[in-house]
C-alpha cells in the first residue's frame, strides 16, 4: 500500500474574523495550509441621479422656446425630459428627432455650458458591447451638434450602454423607449 | 462520547452559534447551488459522513459533497452516518466495491479544546485498495468552511490528478431595485460579501491575478469610470477617467497592466495601461466598435470584439505584432464576450443565433465550436481557474441566475439566487 504523505496543519488560535493562515507545525512532505478567505471592506459610493420632469414644450418648438426664455434655469428646464430615440441596431439621428438636438444646440450655444449625452441601448446582449453601441449614438449625437456650431469642448460623449433602461422588459415599445441618448446638464 | 471530548462541544457548539448570528445577515444574499445532469463517466466515490461530525451547526461532508458534485466529475454513493470510519484499518474495501465504489473518503473530527477541533480524513480506492491521501489538521471554528472546500480540494487532486477549483472565488453584481452591489463569494455562491454598494450601475467586475483587487467599472460619476478596489483594505482608486467611456478592464496575467477600452478617439478602441493608471497606450486600431478585450494565459496575445466586418466578431491580435488582427468566428453574425481558457487553447464567449444567446467554446487550434449553455439569455462566461468549468450568467422565468457548466462533461450548476438580479459573474484565481 502506498502512503502518501501525512500532513499536519495547526490552527493559529481563534483570530479575529479576518481569519488566519494555519502554520503547519508536523509534516511530512510538503505542508498544506487550510486557505483562509479574507473579509472584504465594503465600500458605499450613494451618486444620485439628476432629477427628471417632463418638458411643457413639444421637441419641434424646443429652439425657438430655448431661445425666448427669460434665463438659463427656464431654458433648461424646457429641455428636460427630451432625448433623442434611435432605429434597431443604429445610431443616425433621424429627421424626426432633429428637434431635440435643435434644442439642446440652441441651449449650448447661447449660454456656451457643458453638456453629458449619455447613450443608451436595449436590454439585450452583452453590456460591455451594448455600452459600446451606446457610445455610438451618444458620439452621434455629438456630431449633430457639433453641425449646429456646438464647440467639442462643450460636449462630452458617454454610454450607460443597457444598463438605465428608461422602459423596464423585452416589448417592442420598451425597447424602442431605451435606444436613445439623454442629455445631463450639470446641476 | 469519551469524558475528554464532552467538555468541548458545547463550548465549540457556542462559539459557532455566535459566528452563525453574524453570518445571518450575509446568508439572505447566498446563492444557493442545485446540480442539474452530470457526465455519464463520472467517477464514483463514496463521501462518508466524518465520525464525530453531528455536533458540528455546520457539516463539512456536505460542503465536501456539494462541491465534488457540482463538478459533474463525480458520482456520490448514497452514505449514511452508520458508515463512519475511524481510521484505515476499518476500510472494508471489498464491500464499497459491491456498493459501487471505486474510492472511498472517510475521516474523524476530536477536540483539542480551546475551541479548536482535529480533523483527521483519507481518500482510499478500492480496487486495488491504494491510500491516495492521508491529511490532518487543527482548526477555530471560523475555517469550517475553508476546511470543507480545501479538503475537498484535496481529495479531487488525488483522485483525478489535476489541479482542483473548491477554494477559490468568484465576483458578480446584483441589483435590487436602485441599489447595485459588487459582491465577492465562494465558488459555489455562499458567504457572499459585498465589496461595493451604489446607487448606480456597476459592471464588469475583473480580478487580478494574485485575487487581492478588483477592477470594475462604476457609473456613480454619470458615466462609466474603471476603478481598482483593494478587497481587504476597501481603499480603492479611479485607474481610468478619460473623456468619454471607460471600460472592459481586464488584468495581463503578469498583474502589472491591464487592457480597458477608451472612446478618445471617438470610439470604443482596446487600450493598455499600467496598473497604477499611466502609460496608457492604444492597441487596437479601427474606426468600428473594438470592445471586451481579453489576454491570452502567456500574456502575448489579446481576444477582442471588434464589428469592422458590419457585425460583432472575435479577433485576436499579438502584443508585439503590430496591428495586424486575425478574426477567429465566422459563423453567425453576433460573437461577443471572450474569455481564454487558463490552458490558452479554447475560447469560451456568447453567440447570439434566433434571439437567443448561448455560451460556446471554441477550439483554437481545430476551429470547432460547440455549446455549453442551454438557456436563452445566457451571457459573461468567465473560467475556473483550472479550466474545468465555465460561470456564466442566464435568464428563469424573467430572474437573472447564475450557471457554472463544465467544460468535459455535459453537467450545470445552477447557483440560484435568492433575490435581486445577479449578473456579470467573473471567477477569480486560485487562492494564494
């Protein structure tokens, strides 16, 4: 019969939860150790997500009410609410969301602020890939403004890729609620 | 029950209750593990109850158990706690070969007092009768657990011969309405820890080599930034915050860069970076989307998601070859989310064929590919550290759970979640 070797392994008395390496104090070749899992700090970061009310004015009216309002904080609160909704699988910003963009331009450019274009995608397949098409429509977006004479210091393109679905399951409607980017001014 | 064993019970009995109060709040994030098939080759073995193991809250056969089963590997011979042998001598090994098994794992708990409890087990075969492992160790009460999956580990090395999985860990994200947590656990979800807790999205939790920091990216700024997180100590830093999105990192397997992916150029492109944050350099050059990159076990080569073609495919591209990548799929028109096996020679990653998403395996030197997973949603496989299985994340009945299939046999594990969805697993390294 063969025998293998014969390991002792001592436990370093009750340490604290952040557990201990038992040293081997017999043994006979080669010592094993009981592997002690370490307890994790756990870290709490809280962010906030900026506040959200829906816009009294129509994503078509959104230039010209941008550019007769009284002042910034009345400009902007026309903008809440709007984002810019994509096709299935794209990132061109169609004609019929040209307004919002319109809007937002009108805004940028008259009080020369910074803008966050986050976009975003359906629920479906891998994050790091949907972030990445999310990207795409956010740099999209970008560039449209960048054509209604936004400086590119101005704006800066992100994604959240699937990860803030505005619309929660699979339907075709919440899909088409998600593929979209949002802008976020700073508070 | 002997006189000098008697005083110690109920001072260990105790002094568990005591850790398992603590425990209580962590238990109602377990996950739970449930295995589901199995190989038709596995081996069978008998796991007998340890003698002196009832007083114990907690059970270290049934962890052993659990943790050989969910391999698909093995086979485990029903055993009663009448079976309990004390020593070798007792082995009577013609009669487990009637019952059916070709090995047989035994072993005894005694005091030592103090707390601390002698653990003493064998791994026998049986024909012909050969003792393939013979261990002893002390113990607090605390390491129970890494007792059960250490020795578990063990006796899958003696009885198979290759490198065993039990003691390591994975990390995955849960979200529980507007809260998302990273959370770290066992490999077989329990004593779950919660490394990182926010009010926004996390995602793509990778670990460095030596299993002592997390990289993952965090959407607390309004966009995605990587941040390195040392897990004992919580102290964790931004490595990436470039304009634009930062994300995918992954850790070179020597520990001292990682790959991320970076929109400055104003889309999604691999970069690689030191892991203190400088030297960032670009890798992979496209005017597409290049994404989810990961290195290969030497360090030499990078898989990555690139749809230069018109639709996602994977590429793999040397680190001192220049830009030149070479595409590795050509079926379907959607493969993301590679992984390199710990040997370098497969590939697991999803595929997206008739709206469902499946994990597959590629054989790099054959070209073959074939499926693992077998649900809908299926999605982040990630490796054991010795290859055998692959955790991935699937979709039940509109709840996110998350699967560990091995990669020999055709066996799953499910690891059910009790709560929440859990998503974006990743199995980190052996434990040091």
């Amino acid at each position: 019969m063969k025998q293998s070797p014969f390991i002792v392994a001592i436990a370093a008395a009750l340490l604290a939860a952040c557990a201990s390496t038992p040293a081997p104090v017999v043994s006979n070749p080669p010592a094993a150790t009981v592997p002690s899992t370490p307890s994790v700090a756990t870290v709490d970061v809280t962010g906030s997500e900026p506040a959200l009310q829906g816009s009294k004015v129509s994503a078509a009216q959104l230039a010209a009410a941008v550019k007769a309002a009284p002042d910034q904080r009345s400009a902007q609160a026309l903008l809440n609410g709007h984002s810019v909704y994509f096709d299935f699988d794209q990132s061109v910003v169609k004609d019929d969301q040209r307004g919002v963009v319109e809007g937002n331009a009108a805004f940028l450019n008259r009080f020369s602020s910074k803008v966050l274009v986050q976009g975003n995608t359906d629920a479906r397949g891998s994050r790091e890939y949907n972030l990445a098409l999310g990207q795409r429509r956010a740099e999209s977006v970008k560039q449209s403004l960048e054509v209604l004479g936004v400086k590119p210091a101005q704006i800066e393109a992100v994604s959240f890729g699937k990860e803030k679905p505005r619309a929660e399951g699979d339907s075709e409607a919440a899909n088409a609620e998600n593929r979209r980017a949002d802008f976020v001014y700073p508070q | 029950m002997s006189a000098t064993v008697s005083g110690f019970w109920p001072r260990l009995f105790a002094l568990l209750l005591l850790s398992m109060t603590a425990a209580a709040n962590l238990a109602r994030a377990d996950l739970s593990v449930e295995v589901i098939g199995g190989g038709s080759n596995r081996y069978p073995v008998a796991i007998v109850p340890l003698q002196g193991e009832s007083l114990l809250p907690e059970a270290i056969t049934a962890t052993v158990k659990s943790d050989l089963a969910m391999t698909g590997a093995f086979s485990l011979l029903e055993t009663a706690a009448g079976d309990a042998l004390a020593a070798p001598a007792q082995l009577n090994a013609a009669a487990w070969q009637q019952r059916g098994a070709r090995a047989v794992v035994y072993g005894k708990l005694v005091s030592l007092g103090g707390g601390r409890v002698r653990l003493t087990f064998w791994a026998d075969t049986v024909s012909p009768r050969e003792q393939k492992l013979s261990a002893e160790f002390d113990l607090a009460p605390e390491q129970l657990r890494d007792m059960a999956h250490r020795m578990a580990d063990m006796v899958y090395e003696a009885l198979l011969g290759e490198k065993s999985l039990f003691s390591s860990r994975i990390a995955y994200i849960t979200q529980s309405g507007k809260e998302y947590r990273l959370q770290i656990a066992d490999m077989d979800g329990r004593r779950a820890q919660t490394v990182l807790r926010s009010r926004l999205p996390i995602m793509s939790p990778a670990w460095s080599p030596d299993g002592t920091r997390l990289a993952y990216v965090s959407f607390e700024q309004q966009k995605p930034v990587i941040y390195v997180q040392d897990l004992v100590s919580g102290q964790r830093r931004v490595l990436a915050n470039f304009r634009g999105s930062n994300s995918a990192p992954v850790w070179s397997p020597d520990g001292r860069r990682l790959a991320v992916v970076l929109t400055t150029s104003g889309n999604s492109q691999v970069y690689l970076i030191n892991a203190d944050g400088g030297g960032v350099q670009r890798f992979s050059y496209s005017d597409a989307i290049d994404t989810e990159p990961a290195f290969s076990p030497d360090g030499r080569q990078i898989v990555f998601v690139s749809d230069r073609s018109g639709s996602p495919q994977l590429y793999v591209q040397a680190l001192d070859g220049g830009r030149n990548a070479r595409r590795v799929t050509f079926e379907g028109n959607y493969n993301v989310s590679p992984t390199f096996s710990p040997d370098g020679r497969q590939i697991a990653y999803v595929r997206r064929e008739g709206g469902r998403f499946k994990v597959m395996l590629l054989d790099l030197a054959s070209g073959d590919n074939r499926l693992i997973s077998n649900s809908a949603f299926d999605e982040s496989p990630s490796f054991a550290p010795n290859g055998k299985m692959v955790l991935y994340a699937s979709e039940e009945g509109g709840r996110s759970v998350l699967y560990a299939a091995a990669t020999a046999y055709p066996g799953r594990v499910r690891l059910g979640t009790l709560g929440g969805q859990v998503q974006d697993p990743a199995w980190g390294p052996f434990n040091p």
